[in-house]
C-alpha cells in the first residue's frame, strides 16, 4: 500500500502541497475543515458530479494502483473512473462573482506539454478548458508531446483528439527536450495574444480565463497566475487554496508566501491582484510578444526546475510585473515525486546555477553559503543569457530586494 511517499526535498521545491494548508474542502455541497470540524462531524453525502474520496474499499494494495502511483504520482485508477469530463466545485470567493469582463478581450492560446501523461488526466485538463472558456476568447490548444512512449499516447491519442478538431494543435518532440524547451516549441507555433501554460494534469475552474486575459489587456507587461487549487493525488478531491503568493528562500526553493492583510482586507476582499515575488511554474499567462520580448526561457536549462524562479526575477528586474489574481482558479494535481527519479534533482541544480550566476549578483554567496558543495559545479554557457540581461537594461538584483520582496533578505537560514 503506498500511504504517504516520501519526498526528496530537492525534488519536489516548485510547487507545495497547498491541500495541507487549504482550509475548506466542499466538495460534497458543504464545507468542513480538515483540521477544524472534529472528526465525528458527518460528512454530507456526495452530490452527483463530485469527486468522493475512495471509500473503505478502495484497494490500495492493488498492482493497478500501486504501479500507477509509482509510474504517474497520483491515483491513475480513480484518474480513469472519473473519465475525461467532471464538474469541480467553484472554489471563487463570492465577491468574484461580482466582477464583469470586457466581450472583447485578446484571445489566448492554451500550452500544454506533456510527458507519458496518464490519459484522462491529460483529457480531463483539456475538457475542463474547452468546456469552461468562451469560444472566442480560445484561439487554440497546442499540445506538446515531449517525446512519450507510453502506447496510449500514440494513435490513440491522435485519434481521440478527433472531439476537439479545429481547436488542438499537437507537437511531438523528435526527442526529449524537457518541459523548458517544450513549452518554447509550443508557444514558437501559437498564434493567440496570450500564451497560457498549463500541466497536462489540471482542470480549470469557472470563468478562469477572463480575469487573466483582462490584466494581460491593460498592461501587457503583466503576467498573471491563477490561484493553484489543489487536486489531491491520492483521493482526486478538488481543494480550494488560501490565497498565496508565491515565494522562495536562499536555496532557490519556491514556496508559497502568506499575503499581506492589507492586500485582501478593503472593501473588495480577497479579489484584488496579489503582488507575487514569484510564480509557481507551470500555470501563468503572459503576452505572447512580451515573451518573446523578455527572453521566453534559457534554452540552456535541462528537463524540469527552476525556470519558473529565473522567469519571475526576469519579469520584476527588466520592466515587467507579476501577480496572482484569486478570481482566477485553476486545480493541478499535486503529484508525488519518488526517489527513482534523480534526473529531475540534477537538472534542478544545473537550472538554480545558471539562474544564480545570471541574475543574483552579488547575492550568490547566500546561495553558495547554503549549498557550498555547488560553488565549482558545472552551469554550461550563460553568455546569451547575460547578454540578453544587459540588452533589456535590467536592474540589479538589490533593486528587486529593495523593490519587490524585502522579505528574502531578512530570512535567516535560509528557511
Ligand atoms: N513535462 C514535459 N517534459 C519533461 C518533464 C515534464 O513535458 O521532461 C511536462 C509534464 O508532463 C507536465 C509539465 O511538464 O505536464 C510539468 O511537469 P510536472 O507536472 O512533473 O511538474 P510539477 O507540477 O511537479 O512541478
Ligand atoms: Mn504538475
């Protein structure tokens, strides 16, 4: 039975297990607290379209389940007996519902890349955005596939993306390329406004793409994340997040950050954007120019890691501004990393160097001091990088901790 995986720390840095922190699940038409509502509190019974937890005789010891967990990260059982459409709880403050958008706002293209995706999971992210976006705010979905070789991501896939014809690009990568490169082949072939990135295991949630879209329109320099509900990995049970920002420390680990009450507190609640050092990785949207504009990703970076860190210092040092704006909500599944995977750690390591040798400045030594063994390590060739920095005349990384997240200075330890 696989109960709780362990996680290497350095595996698992970009996205946090928000489902421990989140407050509220209603999914079954009420709310109860995880920790809150003792547990002889009963729980109401499931409503029809919502995801319900296994019940007692859900086999954990099964080869299905355990071989499923260990190869995707997550319940591939119940991923396949929910199917490909399902209705997640609107998890939007109620002020939001309040908020109007423009009928006339650019248009977005939909990234997707994946690598030996569990199918429904990669089906369900692809209904949930078609059925949950007005038709002509979606110029495209573009898929890529980094180089699969599970069965049914092959003709299968091919032929069940039949549904979606006229709407779904599909790339695949002549080999692997890793989710960096892969999401600059497929924004390189999209033609919307605003390149929209997703994981090929979310489901977006009600009216998730015009508050994105509405930023992008009044300041194109502005890139914007959706708040990340959880989907939890064992149960598939979509939970609402607390509003966050996204964060780091001295490690170049991302974390997620508490907002400052005066950012939520007036007379619109919890519904204003939220000032974000940083973003999380796979879930943003940017002007698909302005990407190009600031340099999209370093080309140099392998596999998986952060890139969503070297991105956010990009945004705030060269001219641009990040936020996470709560009406917008989008659930990902909180994957489980195991282990057997240190290829992943070790392109994490390769991408923080290269991140740090181009946009810390002096400041690498409090990197350098946490993790010393690194100092002499290889980072390749970053001349493009620090030359792209120079040409967009960026400000120093001082300025972004003066300016941006003071915060990080102050933290000892790097916690
Ligand atoms: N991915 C990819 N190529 C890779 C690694 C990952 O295309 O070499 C895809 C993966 O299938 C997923 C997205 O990139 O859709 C983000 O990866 P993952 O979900 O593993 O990252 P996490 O959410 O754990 O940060
Ligand atoms: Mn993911």
């Amino acid at each position: 039975m696989v109960t709780s995986p362990t996680l290497r720390p350095l595996q698992k840095p970009r996205r946090c297990q928000l489902g421990l922190e989140a407050q509220h699940c209603y999914c079954h038409g009420a709310i109860w607290g995880r920790m809150r509502v003792p547990p002889a509190s009963p729980r109401p019974a499931p409503r029809p379209g919502c995801p319900h937890p296994p019940g007692k005789d859900f086999n954990y010891s099964s080869s299905e389940f355990v071989d499923g967990f260990l190869k995707y990260g997550f319940n591939t059982v119940l991923s396949k007996s929910l199917g490909s459409e399902r209705e997640v709880p609107d998890t939007r403050n109620k002020k939001c519902f309040q908020k109007h958008y423009p009928a006339n706002l650019p248009t977005a293209s939909v990234v997707v890349c994946f690598h030996n995706e569990e199918f429904s999971a990669l089906f369900r992210t692809m209904f949930s955005v078609v059925n949950l976006t007005p038709r002509h705010f979606l110029e495209e979905i573009i898929l890529v596939d980094d180089m699969s070789d599970s069965d049914d991501l092959k003709e299968k896939l091919d032929h069940h993306l039949e549904v979606f014809r006229g709407k779904i690009k599909l790339i695949r990568n002549k080999k692997r390329e890793g989710l960096i490169r892969s999401r600059m082949i497929g924004a390189s072939r999209a033609s919307g406004d605003v390149l929209v990135f997703l994981d090929s295991h979310c489901e977006v949630n009600k009216v998730w793409l015009e508050p994105l879209l509405h930023a992008i329109a009044k300041d194109p320099k502005m890139v914007v994340c959706p708040l990340i509900d959880v989907i939890d990995s064992v149960t598939l049970e979509y939970w609402p997040s607390p509003v966050v920002r996204g964060a780091f420390n001295w490690h170049l680990q991302f974390k997620w950050d508490n907002v400052f009450s005066y950012e939520m507190d007036g007379p619109e609640g919890p519904t204003l954007p939220i000032r974000s050092p940083a973003m999380a990785g796979g879930i943003f949207a940017i002007n698909r120019h302005y990407f190009r504009e600031i340099g999209q990703y370093d080309k140099g970076m392998n596999l998986w890691g952060a890139e969503n860190l070297e991105l956010s210092l990009r945004i705030w040092m060269c001219g641009g501004q990040l936020f996470v704006l709560p009406c917008s909500r989008v659930g990902h599944i909180s994957k489980q990393r195991f282990p057997n995977q240190p290829e992943f750690a070790e392109a994490m390591t390769y991408n923080s160097l290269r991140l740090a040798h181009v946009w810390l400045d002096e400041y690498k030594e409090q990197f350098f001091l946490r993790r010393p063994g690194l100092k002499s390590v290889a980072y390749g060739n970053i001349s493009e990088r620090v030359e792209l920095r120079k040409r967009l005349g960026c400000k120093s990384f001082q300025w972004y901790l003066d300016n941006v997240f003071p915060e990080l200075e102050a933290s000892e330890g790097g916690r």
